[in-house]
C-alpha cells in the first residue's frame, strides 16, 4: 500500500497530544515539588528551577513523540499492510517517549542529592508514569488512529473485539491506579503522625491527579469509538 495514504489519520486528535503532554508534565512537576519537600537539601529557588525544567523536559519531550514520528512518513516506505507502517511510527513514538521520562528520572535524582531513600521512591513513581505514558496515552492513540482506518477501510469491526479491547484498557488503568493507591497508603500509614499531612497531599494529591488524567484519556478514545 501507499504509506502516504494514511497522512490524514495522523494529522487528526492533535489536541489529545498537546493536553496528554500538558497532563504528563503536570505529573513530573508534582513528583519534582514531592522530591524537593521530602528528600532534597536545595533552596526553594534553585529546586523551582530544576522542576520547571523537568516539566518543560518532559512536555517537550512528549510533544515530540507525538508529532516528530508522522513526520517520517514517506513513500519510499513498504509494507504491504497498514498495520506496519503504525506499528513503526508508534515504535519511534515510544522509543521517544522512554527517553524523556529517563531523563526526567535522572533530573530527578540529581534533585534528590543521591538520598536512597527518594531514589528507590523515584524508581517506583517513574517506571509507573513510564506505563502510563506509553501504554495508555501512547496506547489508546494507536488504537484510535488504526481503528478509524479499519472503520474507513473495511468497515465496522466485529463490535465484541473493539468492547473486549476497551475493557481491557479499562482493566489496565485500574491496575495502575491501584497499585499506585495502595503502596501509597501503606505508606502513609507507617509515616509518623508530623509527616502525615504533607506526605496526604502528595499521595492523595498525586493519585487523584493521575486517575484524572488516565480517565480523561479513556473518555477520549471512548467517544472516538462511539462516533463509529
């Protein structure tokens, strides 16, 4: 097939890039104020500083995931289904977006002034927002996009699998936001009684916050399905 067949499928939902790149840095910035207040020995000028520039890293970086693969799409490439040439634009997305969230972690560390504490807390947060950002947003991008351009193709999908694959995702978001809630909450019932309030804030805060942004991304890709 003709690769510059399927240009308009990835000019389309640029306003879902932007906003999951927005939300995605939004969650670095909180994990950067959580590093400064618990772990890190830097003024509160100097720590502003470095998670302004974590946020900016990690919005840039997912914009660029977004946007900079479509843009290789050529003629030259062959594949003689679609499905390929997704597949390939969303592995350079990925490999994109991996990179970003590395160096965000590793800003983060820095951050932290080496407390091991903060790094394995780190560790855990990043490789979550690292899922996140890849299965879910990156996810439910590709899902839509190949979706639609099996809808204009070929016609409605069988709609048990499009249900199946929505309730699979579903599942997924669950499981993440579980698993952040219940560490979390361990934790803060083992933090003693002084620390309980700041330490609330970031693990409600942050919990809440990312529910939010994961439920956005699902209501998203639902009214796409919806409209088909």
């Amino acid at each position: 097939m003709n690769p510059l067949d399927l240009v308009p499928y990835f000019k389309e939902h640029r306003v879902f890039a932007i906003l999951s790149s927005l939300g995605l840095a939004g969650l670095y910035a909180e994990e950067g104020w959580a590093t400064f207040v618990f772990w890190s020995r830097r003024s509160a000028n100097e720590a502003t500083l470095w998670i302004g520039m974590i946020a900016l890293i990690v919005f840039g970086g997912y914009l660029l995931s977004f946007f900079y693969p479509p843009s290789r799409l050529n003629a030259a490439w062959k594949y003689p289904r679609a499905w390929g040439i997704f597949s390939r634009i969303t592995a350079l997305s990925l490999a994109i977006a991996l990179a970003t969230n590395v160096i965000a972690m590793m800003l983060l560390f820095f951050l932290a002034d080496g407390n091991l504490i903060g790094a394995y807390h780190l560790l855990r947060d990043g490789y979550v927002y690292t899922l996140a950002g890849l299965i879910i947003f990156h996810g439910l991008l590709l899902y839509v996009r190949y979706l639609r351009y099996i809808y204009h193709s070929f016609g409605a999908p069988f709609p048990g699998k499009v249900i199946g694959a929505s309730a699979g995702i579903a599942i997924l978001i669950l499981l993440i936001v579980g698993f952040i809630f219940a560490i979390d909450l361990r934790q803060l019932e083992l933090a003693p009684l002084a620390e309980q309030g700041i330490l609330g804030l970031h693990t409600y805060g942050r919990g809440l916050y990312l529910l939010t942004l994961l439920l956005g991304a699902y209501a998203w890709h639902f009214r796409w399905i919806a409209d088909h």
